[in-house]
C-alpha cells in the first residue's frame, strides 16, 4: 500500500523511539486503524440487519463486537499521535486505505453474516501479525505490544464468531 502524507511523522514529540522505527509504525497504525474501523462499520452492518433463528444471541455479541473494535481503534489512534503521527479515521481515509473485503450490505441471515465476519475478522487478523513483526523488526516495541493486544481481541471474536458456523454444513 502507498503511503500517505498521514503515515509520516509530523508532530513533535519527546518520544524517544527511533525515527525510521515512528515512521514504520505511524504508517501501521494507519493502515491497521482502516482496517478495524472497516471491520467495526461491518459488524455493526451485521447487527442492525441480523435476521433469523439466531438473531437475539448474534444481534446482542454483534454489538459488544463492534464496540470491542471501537475500543481498539482508539488505541491504535492515540499510539500514532504518541509517537508523532496524524491518525486518519475519515470515511474517506478508511475507504482509500482498507485492506478489508467489502461487505455485502444486503446480506440478512445470521449464519451469513457469521461467515463474511470470520472471513473479515481473519483478513484483520493476518494484517495485524504483519504489522507486530514489521513494528517490532522497525525497534519499535511498544507499537508491536499495542497490535499483539488488538490481536488478541480479534482472535478471540473470530472463535466467537466461528463457532457459530461449526456443523452449518
């Protein structure tokens, strides 16, 4: 992905992390934070249209799931600007930079949206794995402590959400 003028360092800061390791990681950030708040917007998607047999128990976890991502996307937002950056969490942003597969709007059946949030949450997931190792390889510890939390939250969602799919077939 081509970087944007958000994924340098443009503020100053007494944050002594290297500069090429801020700039690995403000570019990170970014690209991470796109992609949690386009899996967030999809969570939230599937909550509000949730049809089905399942829909109280998936309407209720879909709701705590998005705000669990929300969460997170603060988190990743502040780390930028910790370390100098300018976090971009406009639509426009998000929609430019996402690495995540669109959402079908018009799905409705709870299994289904189950199925295109597992398949999202795991894009989030490897995307997350990439940048732990790029932010940590870069020298910048935190950053890669701060996405090994994220991904935590995330692979806990997807065991959530897949365990909804297991004898569907």
């Amino acid at each position: 992905m081509a970087k944007t003028p958000s994924d340098k360092v443009q503020l100053d800061t007494r944050n002594d992390t290297p500069g090429n390791a801020k700039a690995e990681s403000i570019a990170t950030l970014n690209a991470v934070l796109a992609d949690i708040i386009d899996a967030t917007n999809a969570t939230r998607q599937a909550h509000w249209n949730v049809k089905g047999s399942h829909f109280y128990g998936l309407h209720k976890m879909f709701e705590e799931f998005y705000g669990l991502l929300a969460e997170q996307s603060d988190e990743l937002a502040e780390r930028a600007v910790q370390l100098g950056g300018i976090p971009d969490g406009t639509t426009q942003g998000v929609g430019a930079r996402t690495r995540i597969t669109p959402y079908d709007a018009n799905l409705l059946d709870g299994l289904d949206h189950c199925q295109a949030l597992a398949d999202r949450y795991a894009e989030l997931a490897k995307h997350l794995r990439k940048g732990i190792d790029s932010t940590d390889e870069a020298g910048d510890a935190d950053t890669s402590d701060l996405l090994t939390q994220v991904s935590r939250v995330v692979d806990k969602s997807l065991w959530m959400i897949e365990a909804h799919l297991q004898g569907k077939n």
